[in-house]
C-alpha cells in the first residue's frame, strides 16, 4: 500500500505525519485543509501503521499506567518513551488505537488495529489524529513550557484577537456564528495560547465543535471574555487570582504531571497579566457583536 506524508502546522508547531492511504486520506479533507504547509522540519514526527498485533503486546514490558480517563485512552510511560491506549465502546472497550512517542515528543508511531472481530474503523477512526489523540497529544506538548489550549470560540475581528472560553452550552459556538460575518473564526471550542514575540497570541485548531470555520494564524491577544448566558449585554472584568482561576477550569489540563499543571498556572498567571479579562453575559442575537465592539 502507497504511503504519503502530510505536514500540518498547528498552534505554531509543525507535525509531519507519514502513513498508508486508509490513514492519510482524511488529513487531506476539510478541517485540516488551512493547516497543511509544504514540507519543512518537524517538531514531532508520526509515522502511522496498521497493528499486526493485538496492541498491549506493543507496549514496553516496564511500562506502567500514569493515568486513566476511564472512558476511552490511558497514559503510560516506559522504554524510555510517552504511550497512550484508546478504546472504542464499538470494540467492547478493547484498544484499536496505540501512540507511542519518544520521551522528547520529537518522533512518534500511531498503531491501528482494523477488521478485528468483525469491527471495521469507524470514519472518524480513519484519522490518525481524532479524538482523543489530538487534544492529548496536545497538552502532552503544550504543557512542556510551549503553551495552553482552552476549550473556547476564538476569533479576529480588525486586528483584536478575542477569545471567549466557556464550557459546554455556555454559547461557543453561538458566539462564533454570530461574529461569522464581521470577523475571521479561528475555531469554535479550541483555541491555543502561547507567548509570542513578548506577548500572547492565540491560534485555530482542527478540531471544532458545532462551527466548521477553522483558521490556522496566529493573532495578538487583545481581550478574553468568559461566557455566559444573561438576560441582557453585560460585560464586568475580573482580575487577579477569580480571572486566572477561570482560565484554568477551562483549560485542558495536564493533570497526570505536577510540572506541567504548574507550567499550565503560570501562563494563566501571565496571560492574565498582559491581557483584559471580563465576564460577558450576553443574549444570543447579533446585538451582542455591537456591544462589544464598542467595549473591547
């Protein structure tokens, strides 16, 4: 079977992704389209297979269990490397997806099993970076000095980058189509931080929620404003310990490493020290967007 290679550039980080057709197929589509770019040295390179095994036997005889999301992936570390397991309740729990990174996070394998026991991968599966890979892998990445990502609707509107975090139904996705015609979206649930050139920039990811308006660029941080939903536009700031304290409940976390939940409160810390914090409680109509370009 040919393989390919695709290279994505995803919150400043270049990944090259090298697998068969099956895999590589779906990193060619949609979502990912605005962050292709030509080949160039990666920061971590993936190399994507189908298993000849069932996938524990892969994993280093010394590895052990760091954390377990008792849903579908768990963490383990061993041989001198990173590995995480992900199940499929299709598959009755048993692993069909095994990562395995070098303990650098500069080179990688995605293993696959497909076509066992009757099960044939799901269409989201096909991708070698679906859920839950993508947002672990990410935090294992950013969590080393590199950054955050917030589980937020971000977007540029002249030249403001504007990040709204929330956590489920408080108004994402809303806040994304309302702003769709008068700004750029960079994405709709995910967005990350890093520090940039002496300040905070913020970047799209592929993985969007409701919205599937997605933007690869970096933009300078202007405002974060928490959502939620109110009976009438009211934006109040917030700072100090309450400001950094939200941005953190809406952060993917690195919770299975001490050094990285403390690398994560500090770039809270920092970013709340650069940037104007506020909690907006907002009616979801296009009112909402004139209000706040006159605020922000």
């Amino acid at each position: 079977m040919s393989e390919s290679t695709v290279y994505l550039s995803i919150g400043g980080l270049v990944f090259s992704i090298t697998g068969p057709s099956r895999y590589m197929g779906a990193l060619n589509e949609g979502r990912y389209r605005d962050f292709h770019r030509s080949a160039a040295e990666a920061d971590l390179a993936l190399n994507v297979h189908d298993s000849p095994r069932e996938l524990e036997e892969l994993l280093p005889p010394s590895s052990r269990k760091v954390f377990d999301s008792n849903t579908v992936w768990s963490l383990w570390e061993g041989g001198g490397g990173i590995h995480m397991l992900l199940r499929s309740p299709v598959m009755g729990g048993t692993p069909y997806r095994l990562a395995s990174f070098d303990e650098g996070l500069t080179t990688g394998d995605v293993w696959t099993i497909a076509g066992r026991g009757g099960h044939s991968l799901l269409e989201g599966e096909r991708d070698p970076l679906e859920f839950p890979l993508s947002e672990v892998l990410m935090v294992l990445l950013l969590s080393r000095g590199l950054g955050l990502m917030v589980h937020a609707c971000g977007l540029e509107s002249g030249g403001r980058g504007l990040l709204f975090p929330g956590n489920s139904t408080h108004g994402k996705s809303t806040m994304a189509s309302l702003w769709r015609d008068r700004a750029r979206i960079l994405n709709d649930d995910r967005i990350i931080l890093r520090e940039r050139e002496g300040a905070i920039a913020m970047y799209g990811t592929p993985w969007h929620g409701d919205m599937s308006d997605v933007s690869a660029e970096g933009v300078p941080l202007t405002a974060v404003s928490f959502l939620f939903h109110g009976r009438k536009n009211v934006l109040a700031p917030v700072s100090g310990a309450r400001a950094v304290s939200m941005l953190l409940r809406r952060s993917f976390l690195p919770v299975w490493s001490r050094e990285g939940m403390e690398f994560s409160l500090r770039f809270c810390e920092e970013t709340e020290e650069r940037v104007a914090f506020g909690e907006l409680r907002f009616v979801p109509d296009k009112g909402v967007v004139d209000f706040l370009e006159c605020r922000i």
